[in-house]
C-alpha cells in the first residue's frame, strides 16, 4: 500500500517529511546501539568483572555517543563538502600569476 501511495503522489517530497524520517532512522538508530551498548556491558560484567556495574554503564555511554554521532551525522550530511566538489588549482598557474601581478606594479 505504500508503494501505491508513492506512485500516485509522485517523487516530490515535504521538508517535514524528509526531516521526519531523519529523525525516525536516528532515534531508532540510536536505541539500538544504546542496547548494543548495555548487553555488551551486562556481558562484561557478568563473564569477566565479577558483576560490577561500571561495565554496563561505559557499554550504555558508549551506545549513546555512537548513536549521537550518527545521528549528528545524518542531520548535517546535506551541509558536508564532498571531495567531488572541490576545485584544485595548478599551483604553477598561480605562483605565475603572482609574480606577473607583483611586477606589473613595479
């Protein structure tokens, strides 16, 4: 039924919506680390701390940052420079233009 609707509606897409599904794939991006994170965490400490809990706390933080940096990263990835995009100048052509701009104006 999706599928459908997309078809019909056409390609054209609502900032909302593109910042909607944005925010969806990161929080649901994030839980799923910050769980990755605390059953590794319970795991450590179960098998090789003596149950401890500073283990599952560092595997939750450690969860929480990756899913924040991802999410970081998702949110500003239309704003990066891709290297495709970069211009690189002849250094020589430059240095040339330089010089003849100097001695001009002498």
């Amino acid at each position: 039924m999706r599928q459908i609707n997309k078809e019909v509606m056409g390609s054209s897409k609502n900032s909302e919506d593109v910042l909607a599904n944005t925010v969806d794939s990161c929080v649901a991006d994030a839980l799923i680390k910050l769980g990755g994170g605390l059953i590794t965490g319970t795991l450590f400490s179960l098998l090789l701390f003596k149950r401890k809990s500073w283990p599952a706390v560092f595997g939750v933080g450690v969860g929480a940052g990756m899913g924040m940096s991802n999410c970081h990263y998702k949110l500003n990835m239309p704003y990066l420079v891709g290297a495709d995009m970069i211009k690189v100048e002849n250094q020589a052509f430059r240095r040339n233009n330089v010089n003849q701009i100097g001695k001009d104006s002498s």
